[in-house]
C-alpha cells in the first residue's frame, strides 16, 4: 500500500474523514503526539490498528471526540460523574484522558474492559479531522508498538509506511508527551498516566488524586497493571539507554570517563567530551517534553548503541518526562551519590 502524506487542506481533510468512514487507518496530528485513527464505532477497523502498531489486543484505546455533546450523541458511557464533569469543563479541550463506565462501544476498543477512555484534544486540525469524519475516532500513538511516540509526520511514516493510506502533516506536536490518563471509575481518583496535564492541576479541581504505582516503579512479577499499557515494554529506541541519577558535576565526570552517548540537558553539552544528544533545559519539563521522543528517535537513525541518560527528576511537573525516560531505558539508573 503507498502511505500519502497530506498537508491539512480543507480538501484533504474532507478526503481523511471519508477514508475513517470507510474503514480505513489514518495517521493523524494532535497536540501530544501522532495518532493512528480508526472509526471507533467499527470494531474490525479497530482491530487493523493494532495489526498496524503490532499492539498487543489487551491494551485499550483512546476514544477521541471533537465535542462533548459527541459523548451523548453516540452513546459512549453509561453515566458521567460529576467530578468527570469538572475535569471537562477545566481540561477539555486538552491533554486529557478520562476513564468511565462504558457503554456502547466496541470490546476491540477498550480489550473487552467495562471501562472507556476518552479525550476530546485541542489541535485544530485533529477537531477538524473527527468534524469531518463525523464519528469518534480510536487513536493511540502512531508508532510501533514499544517504540517511542511519534511527534512529526516523518516519525508516523518511518513507522506505517506500506501499512496505511494517509498521514495528516500538522507539523510538531505542541506537547510531546502523551495525554496524563485520570480513571474516575473507582470512588477515589487514579492517575494512571502522567501527561500534558500535571497532578497538581487535576488536584486543584478535584481534590485528592492518587497515583498509580506503576506511574514511576516497575510492575513486579504477578502484580496486574490498573492500565492495561503499563505492563508493557515502552517507548523503547533501539539505543541502550542507562540513567544516571546524579550533580551536573558527578554526571558530567561519569558520562566523560566512559567515553558513551549522551543523553543530557542543554546545559550540560559544555561541561561533556561525549557526543550530546540533549532533550530540553534543566528544570523546563515542557521543553523536555517537546523534544524527548524526537531526540530518542535520532539515536536510533544514528545507529547509537549505548547513552548515559540524564536522570529527570520524578515528581511533579517532571512526571511525565520521567515515566517516558525510566520506561525508555528499561528502569535501569545508577545512583551516584
Ligand atoms: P496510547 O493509546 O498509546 O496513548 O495508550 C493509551 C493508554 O491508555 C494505555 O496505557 C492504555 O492502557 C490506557 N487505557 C485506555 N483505555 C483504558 C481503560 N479503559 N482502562 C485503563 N486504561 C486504559
Ligand atoms: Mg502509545
């Protein structure tokens, strides 16, 4: 199959949104990262997703609507709390995911769970596509499955070419980072994802919000994932990464007498004899985020075999960069003191 990239024209939007109808995959741009839509009403169109991303079939997708009435109108959840209503009205349109009772949608979307995730994003462009489509579209990130998240188009077509008919082009994604994943299906609040959203945002409209272990530990063996996608291997490049947790002075002097990659702040780049591959300014978690995925995808292209990652910090703002880079390197960090 030829994989087309299309720049966003009202035309070509209109072209994508008959092609979701019709069944097919489409790559798409939103302000987190590239999706894989499919129409999330049709359970064998869903099921070409994870074909495509080689995704395993017990980790469910990411409804995506372009208005709340949409929830209504197709019947996607049983009820909607009045906590999820506040976290609507502060975070939609935006980087978040939220998890309720489901009702009529298709088992191949949430892998046979009771529960929905469902995100209403604030691109444009990705508004436009849903619009056009006039259905809700299942979408997880557009890249292989493991493989670190795409935030170009070039990333959707290094990963799908052959796979699928079309690929929207809107440019770098904004956020660089997944959407933060929040489940309101239990009586207390879990944060299952951390994302463009932070804690402390979610805890301001609605009190308390726990965080999932799995967020910054690794599973233990035997122990059940509250989301299904955390038990899986993620946002792996090819690249060995190992973190180091340590001062710009001890990392800087480790990173030097080992002669590796690094993979650093910008700030540290002067400090390092090494080649630097460095994901954003120390202490600016969005321009972490912005730059992670792009600068772990460049490793790979450049055939990089081992990098001492800078470990980020894991609280807070720094959350979400966190989750992506631990899993990036397996959950392997040396601790220099
Ligand atoms: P992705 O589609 O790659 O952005 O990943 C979506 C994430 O949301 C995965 O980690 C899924 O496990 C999680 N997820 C989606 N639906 C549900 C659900 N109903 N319950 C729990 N987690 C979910
Ligand atoms: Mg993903």
């Amino acid at each position: 199959m030829e994989t087309k990239l299309l720049l966003p024209t009202q035309a070509n939007i209109e072209i994508v949104g008959k092609a979701l109808r019709d069944g097919l995959l489409v790559g798409i741009p939103t302000e987190t990262v590239y999706g894989l839509a499919a129409n999330a009403l049709n359970g064998n169109s869903v099921s070409e997703i994870f074909k495509a991303k080689g995704r395993p079939s017990d980790n469910p997708l990411i409804v995506h609507i372009s208005d709340i009435s949409q929830i209504q109108k197709f019947d996607l959840v049983s009820e909607i709390p009045e906590n999820v209503k506040k976290l609507m009205r502060s975070f939609w349109p935006g980087p978040l995911t939220i998890i309720m009772k489901k009702n009529c949608v298709p088992d191949e979307v949430t892998a046979g769970l009771d529960t929905v995730a469902i995100r209403f994003p604030s691109h444009k462009i990705t508004q436009k596509i849903i619009s056009s489509a006039n259905i809700p579209l299942a979408a997880p990130s557009a890249n292989t499955s493991g493989k670190p998240s795409p935030t170009t188009a070039m990333h959707v077509f290094h990963d799908m070419n052959g796979k699928i008919p079309y690929i929207v082009d809107g440019g770098i994604c904004e956020v660089g980072v997944e959407s933060t994943v929040i489940t309101v299906a239990e009586d207390v609040p879990v944060l299952l994802r951390p994302g463009g959203i932070s804690i402390a945002q979610l805890e301001n409209v609605i009190g308390h919000v726990e965080i999932a272990d799995a967020v910054l530990n690794q599973l233990k063996d035997g122990e059940t994932a509250q989301s299904p996608g955390m038990k899986y291997k993620h946002y792996a490049p090819d690249t060995h990464i190992i973190l180091i947790r340590a001062s710009d002075e001890k990392f800087a002097e480790y990173v030097n007498s080992q002669g590796a990659t690094a993979l650093c702040y910008d700030e540290d780049v002067k400090n390092l004899t090494v080649r630097c591959y460095s994901y954003g300014k120390k202490g600016d978690y969005a321009s972490q985020a912005n730059r992670i995925f792009d600068v772990l995808r460049q490793m790979d292209n450049d055939g990089v075999k081992l990098a001492y990652g800078r470990c980020p910090e894991s609280s807070g703002d720094a959350m979400a960069v966190y989750n992506r880079l631990i899993r990036a390197a397996g959950f392997e960090v040396i601790e220099l003191a």
